[in-house]
C-alpha cells in the first residue's frame, strides 16, 4: 500500500512566555508511517503528545525537528517545513481533521455547515446539501434541526455534526481527536462503519480513541507514544 504519511523524528517543545521562558518538552522523535485504507491508532495516558502529534501534522503546531511527509498532489511534501500557503492547500485538498469541539461560523445552519467542505471542493450547493442531509440522517440529527445554527445544539449533536463535517470530506488523509467520546452506543457504531469506509475508500487515518472496544474495531495497528514523550 502506499504510504500517505512519513514522519520521522518530529519533535516539539512549548516556550512558556509568561513563565520567564521556562522550555517544555512534550515529544521527540516521533517516527511512524501511515499507509493508504490503514487507521492507525496513538495510544498513552492524557498529555503524552497524542493530540500534538495531530496538530504537527495539521499544521496547527509546527514542529521543531525532524520531517512530517505527506502525500500532497501525489507527491511526498514535509509539512514540517512548508510554507503557510502550501500548508493550508494541504488542508483543503489532502489532510481532513475532525477535532472533540466544533467549530463552526455563528447562524450557519447545521446543514451547510457540513456541506462547506463539498462546496469549497467544487461540488453545485444543491448536491452538496444533499449529501449532508444523508450524513446527518445517518446520524441521528434529524431534520428539523439541519436549519438551525449548531451553537443551540447539545454537546452529543455539535460532535455529530462535527463527524459530518469531517467525514463528508473525500480527503486522502483523515486525522482523528476522540470523534466518539460523547457519543452513544447507536452513533458510536455509525462512526465505526464511517471509518471502515473510509479504509474501503483508500484513506489513511490516524485516531486518539480512549475506548479500548472502538480501539479494537478500528485499528489497523497501535503506536504507543508514550515511547516519544520527552523528559523535562
């Protein structure tokens, strides 16, 4: 399979300004590749870099060593070292991110807020929106709430939005922060048959999943990060 994700010996480390400059280590030589259709799952306790591995890859955090490639227009880019406009492109059209918080543009209805993404690729408004409403049926939002903004939704709703969000995307790349810690049983399952498909589609995923049973329904393989945490 190919290999749509090639990090290797990526670090970071926080500068704490507002306590004299004080350096804060949080991983080092992080090293793992993810293949097409493969989700990888990171594994270690709260605040062992789980999530800022994510973010180094998203761009969010840029790291302070090492490489993170990414199959970019079919071709291996570090995005460690890339330019903001090139890192940005990369979101749009390579690296989708579904994060435990949902953010969205205030009075945008649910609806459109999950058919953006489409939008912003080229697809017509009106197709668009017709693939969000069945994602968000599948769900369990239902309808009468697709024209309200998400912001009056409960926590459970935002985060299914949120995965609809993400998940409608038809990005090679997919990372993923928690997307089922405050779900039910019923959605839990539709985001375990929304990650099969997408491995059946070819995308690579990286996940933080803290329940040991969607753990073992989705992993492909395990990579423990405990092993790049790095000592103050």
């Amino acid at each position: 399979m190919t290999v749509m994700i090639d990090i290797a010996n990526a670090e970071k480390t926080f500068t704490m300004h507002l306590q004299g400059g004080i350096m804060l280590p949080v991983v080092r030589g992080v090293s793992f590749q993810v293949r097409a259709g493969e989700c990888v799952v990171l594994s270690g306790p709260s605040g062992a870099g789980k999530s800022s591995i994510l973010k180094m890859i998203f761009g969010n955090y840029r790291c302070d060593a090492g490489r993170i490639d990414v199959r970019h227009q079919g071709e291996m880019t570090d995005l460690a070292r890339a330019e903001p406009r090139l890192v940005l492109n990369a979101r749009r059209q390579t690296i989708g991110y579904v994060s435990q918080f949902l953010r969205a543009v205030p009075r945008v209805p649910a609806l459109d807020v999950v058919a953006e993404p489409l939008v912003a690729a080229g697809l017509s408004r009106d197709q668009s929106r017709v693939r969000a409403g069945a994602l968000l049926r599948r769900l369990n939002i239902p309808e009468r709430l697709w024209s309200l903004p998400p912001s009056t939704f409960s926590g459970g709703e935002q985060q299914r939005v949120n995965i609809a969000r993400g998940f409608i995307s038809e990005v090679p790349i997919l990372l993923l922060d928690e997307p089922t810690a405050s779900l039910d049983a019923a959605n839990r399952a539709v985001v375990v048959d929304l990650i099969a498909a997408k491995k059946q589609a070819g995308v690579a995923m990286i996940a933080i999943v803290h329940d040991d049973e969607i753990r073992a329904d989705i992993a492909d393989r395990t990579v423990d990060v405990t092993s790049f945490a790095a000592a103050a």
